[in-house]
C-alpha cells in the first residue's frame, strides 16, 4: 500500500524509514527530528510538503474483497499504524503575478486582507509573506495562545490601575485545530487583527470565520474550490475565479474571468456607485424641509431633470 498526505498527519503513523540504500530502518525520536527540521526548513521558503509512505500488506492478512466498501475500511484501518517512510517531496507553487500589487492596492483602500488556506501554518505564513498579506517579520506574528480567553475589563479580580495594557494586535497565524476551543471573546479579539493568516482550515471553518467577521464587517471572500462555496454563499460579496470550480462560481456573486487584478477595478466601481449615491441623497434631503409638499415635489422635479439627462418619473423617482 501507498499513501501520500501532510507530513504532520501522517509521521505519527511512521515506524520506519528508507535510507538511500533502500534498507529499512526504524524511525526513532533523532530521525523524527531531522525530519521536522527539514520539514519546517521548506515550509517557512513557501514550499508545500507532501509525505510518501508504504505499507506491506499479505494478502492472507485480508479479509475483504478488493473494491468493496469493506476493502476499503480495512485499508484505512491498515494505513493508521506501522506505515514506513520513503521521502518528503517540497512543491513550489508561484503568486500570480499580479497579486502583491492587488495586494497593496486594495489595503491602500482601507481593505483588510486575511488569508485562508488549507496549508501548514509555517507554509502559509512565508506565502503571506511573500504576497505582502504580513508584512512584518515572523517573530513579530502571533499565536493563538496570545487570545486572552477572559476580558480583563469583566474580571473582577483585576485592579484596574495595575491591569497591563493591551498588547499590540498587528498580525497573527492560526490553524484549523486551534480555531475549535476559541471562546467567544477570543473570536472577538481575533478579528480586531489587521493581518491574519488562517491555515489547516475545513470548509465549515470557513463558514465560521466568514460569519464571525460579518458582526462587524462588510466581507468579500475569494475562491475556486469545491470547499470555498459554503464560504462564498455566506459572505456579503462572494467572489469566485473563472478557472473554479462550477460549485463555487455558482454559489458567487461575482466572476473574475482574467486576472485577479480585476478586483481592484470592481471596488473602483463600486465605490464610484456608492459616492453618487450620497451625492444624490444629500442633493435630495433639503426639498423634504418644503412646507409646501406639492411644490416641493415639482421643484424637485425641475432640478433632478436639469441636471440628470434621464427623466424622473412619478413612477421611476428615487423613494
């Protein structure tokens, strides 16, 4: 038997290792080691990191039918324990081009860009990184045991005049596993961060960290995947890439059909729409104060169609 998955899932189920020979040695504590060190070498350059592993099975040790769904629950069974490891394969995969310039654009904005993503924490956080999502060093970037699980203000055990003041919440990485035991304050502080990298995450955690940033939040989330469309559905503008999946691009409300950078041109617009729309509302506001309601509605009339070219009917007027 074969498998190939995350090295931090599947090394605890490694007994033995192959050397370059190609003999069999057993995978003790000081080659785990060495294996991490490597492993989180090529993780924290941007790499994803897949273990390969083997398994001999004889066949009198089966029990079920091949390509039954018996057969298949063995093997899963088989494959949790005793498993020998054969090599780790680090896979580059580039930024698009133009993501460090969208990148830098939309936070100019005023935009808050977090990244969401299924690698391991140290992979994710060199990509953040590298597109310009963190930019501050990786000493400088938090973890989850820097949540504070109790508000200080709501404990009474603390002295106000000697409480510590609150520690700086610049960036932050935190996987899919810690995400579980967060409490509702920690949720809470969580979103306050300007720079935050999610990894190792489930579909349903996305779900919860879209829901979750929409209290306070107007949210625009991005995808392609299968496990994005929950996510997508639920956020206030889902946005999903031409080259998805049919699931996710179904469930967006709208398609990038080129480049990413086309994101930026959408906020442009939308905020073009936006600001005449106050400029409309607050040219409109003042014929309320009229004491005469139907000379009122007429004047109004008269300065909305000198300065629109489309006419304003009774039936097509601003309400």
């Amino acid at each position: 038997m074969t498998i190939k998955g995350a090295p931090d899932v599947l090394v605890g189920r490694c007994s033995r290792f192959t050397t370059d020979a190609g003999d069999e040695q057993p995978f003790n504590a000081d080659v785990k080691a060495v294996f991490e060190e490597v492993k989180n070498m090529y993780s924290s350059q941007g790499k994803r990191c897949i273990l390969l592993a083997r398994k001999v099975i004889r066949k009198a040790n089966i029990k079920s039918r091949p390509g039954s769904t018996e057969f298949e629950n063995e093997m899963t069974e088989q494959a949790k324990t005793g498993l020998t490891l054969v090599g780790l394969v680090a896979i580059v995969d580039p930024l698009r081009p133009e993501i460090r310039d969208v990148v830098a654009t939309l936070r100019g904005a005023g935009i808050r860009i977090f990244m969401v993503t299924g690698d391991f924490a140290l992979t994710a956080l060199a990509i953040a990184q590298d597109a310009g999502i963190v930019t501050g060093p990786a000493s400088a970037v938090h973890r989850a045991a820097h949540l504070p699980r109790e508000d200080p203000e709501m404990d009474g055990a603390v002295d106000s005049g000697n409480a510590k003041p609150e520690p700086e919440r610049h960036a932050i990485v935190i996987s899919g596993p810690e995400m579980f035991g967060l409490s509702d304050r920690q949720w809470k502080v969580l979103t306050q961060y300007r720079e935050i990298v999610f990894a190792r995450t489930t579909p349903e955690q996305k779900l919860r960290i879209v829901r979750e940033f929409q209290a306070d939040n107007v949210v625009g989330m991005t995808g392609d995947g299968v496990n994005d469309a929950p996510s997508l559905k639920a956020a206030d503008i889902g946005i999903a890439l031409g080259s998805g999946s049919d699931i996710a691009i179904e469930a967006a409300d709208m398609v990038l059909l080129e480049s990413f950078a086309a994101v930026v041109e959408a906020v442009k617009n939308g905020r073009v729409v936006f600001d005449n729309l106050k400029k409309v509302i607050a040219y409109l506001l003042p014929a309320g104060r009229s004491v005469d309601s139907l000379s009122s509605t007429r004047g109004l009339r008269n300065r909305v169609n000198a300065d629109f070219p489309c006419p304003v009917g009774p039936s097509s007027g601003p309400s």
